[in-house]
C-alpha cells in the first residue's frame, strides 16, 4: 500500500481510519482495529519538532511484545553480526514492555544524529527514504494483532525498534541512511527502484559473512523469527555486486526468495555507501 491509511468501511458497518485487508489477522477484531486507529490518530495528529506523544499500549499488547522477545532473544545472540549485538548494548530495548519513541530520540540524537517520528502506516519508498535524508526514521507504532505474534503483514513496532535501533546509532550506518534519503529527494523513477532495491537488499534484508560463518544484519531479519532463523538454508545466497542487487526485484509480502551476501559488515557498510556517493544508482 502506497501512501498513508485512508478510510474504508468496516464489515460490521464501522468507519475505520486505518484499511485492513480482509485477510489481516486483525479484520474481524473491532477492539484491534480501534487500537490501531488510535495510534494512527497519533501520527496523523503529529508535526515534526514535537515532542513525539507516547502511545497508549494495553497489557495485552505488551505482552506480545515479551513473547516475540522472547523467541527472538536466542536467535539474535546466534544468528546476527557481532557488530550489531554490540549496538544493542549501547541501547538495550526492554524486554518486558514496548519502548516509546520519545524515550529512545534521545539516544539515538546523541549517537548518531537520528530521530524517530511516528508515521500512521505504510509510505512510499521515495517517502520514506527522503526523510532519511533529513535524519528522520519513519516509525509505525501499532503492534501486530495478538493471535499471530509472530507474524505481521505489514511493518510494525516490533520490526521498526527491534530492527532499526541498533543500526541507527552507527555513525555510518546512520551516514549511509542520509545519503540514501539524499540520492532519493532527486532520482528519477527509475534510479529510485535501483535505490529502493539497494535499501532493501542491505538494510532491510542484509547478509554478512563473519568468520567463516553467515550472519544477519538486516532489519527485516533482525524483527522475523522465521526468517532469522532459516535465512542461511531457505533463500538463494547469491554473490555480492551492487549493479545486480539494484536490478533485482523483490517481494514485500512473502519471506525473501534471494538474498545477498557481502564479504564482511565493514565492505558492506563501505561499499554501499561508495555506490551511493559515486552515483552508482544513476539509471
């Protein structure tokens, strides 16, 4: 879905702010679906340089959260890359309750510049890039619906904090997200699905080899038990080369049919952020 959520009318007869596809878990939950039109409120109602409100969780929506932690805690400790265990000290994400936006901006400004801004659903790519440049992270704060912890059609909290953190307290890796947004704020069409792509292959969905080993490193991963714990057998591993990831499509709404794998987490960093500043993304 491109753009914000718009209006639709429920089943039962109901406006609903947020559009739910009939086969969203959530659809026939009427108290779900006026959870999410709330924290969608939230970010409708929001405008950069305001504090960002805090969203109103219910018990049950955090202990969704404890239960997808605690599938998610082994598989991070094996299967992710030493540099972004190392991250997620520097700041740690609760286990036990969904961290608010407001309280992690302040960390996230003070090591490497980033904030995050609530965003009621799904965005463009273009969207959601340019504001990278402007050291903006666009964050969804709803959570997925009860009944499928593990399981989200859409980008959730779950996948924005458990996933995105870590890496936007890297200097660098924060670097590389502005220039993406930079390059994004002037492509044409067709440079911006080779951008996307890029984005897509590396930070959503990155593969590094570490000692000999394949580790993950990309935030799509990092916030997908399932994905996260076969992504070394199920997909096609193919070589690294940025001019093949950029014209390679992918598929949002299904586990990952390929993946690429860098050489190391630093010529990864490097080479992408070389491909970006050279203009290897001009069509």
């Amino acid at each position: 879905m491109d753009g914000l959520p718009h209006l639709t009318q429920h089943a039962g007869g109901r406006d609903n702010l947020v559009a739910l596809d009939p086969n969203h878990p959530g659809f026939q939950d009427d108290v779900y679906r006026r959870r999410r039109d709330i924290i969608a409120q939230i970010a409708l109602d929001y405008r950069t340089g305001q504090p960002v409100p805090e969203a109103p969780y219910t018990e049950q929506e955090h202990a969704v959260w404890r239960h997808i932690w605690q599938q998610l805690a082994p598989l991070h400790t094996d299967r992710i890359c030493t540099e972004l265990l190392e991250l997620q000290q520097v700041v740690p994400l609760p286990r036990d309750h969904i961290p608010q936006l407001a309280t992690l901006n302040p960390q996230l400004m003070e090591a490497a510049g980033f904030r995050m801004e609530p965003v009621a659903g799904l965005v463009s790519a273009r969207v959601f890039l340019r504001y990278l440049g402007q050291r903006v992270f666009l964050s969804t704060q709803y959570i997925r619906h009860h009944s499928r912890p593990l399981y989200t059609p859409e980008p959730d909290v779950v996948h924005e904090l458990t996933g995105h953190v870590a890496t936007l307290i890297h200097p660098g890796i924060a670097e590389l997200n502005r220039l993406l947004g930079l390059a994004a704020a002037v492509a044409s069409d067709a440079e911006m699905q080779r951008l996307e792509r890029v984005y897509w292959y590396t930070l959503e969905f990155g593969v590094v080899e570490e000692r000999g080993a394949l580790k993950a490193f990309g935030a799509g991963l990092l916030s997908s038990c399932g994905e996260l714990a076969g992504f070394d057998c199920g997909p096609t591993l193919a070589d690294w080369n940025l001019n093949t990831i950029a014209q390679t499509p992918y598929d949002p709404t299904a586990f990952q049919s390929t993946l690429f794998v860098a050489p190391s987490f630093t010529r990864m960093l490097v080479d992408v952020t070389r491909w970006v500043r050279s203009g290897g993304w001009r069509a």
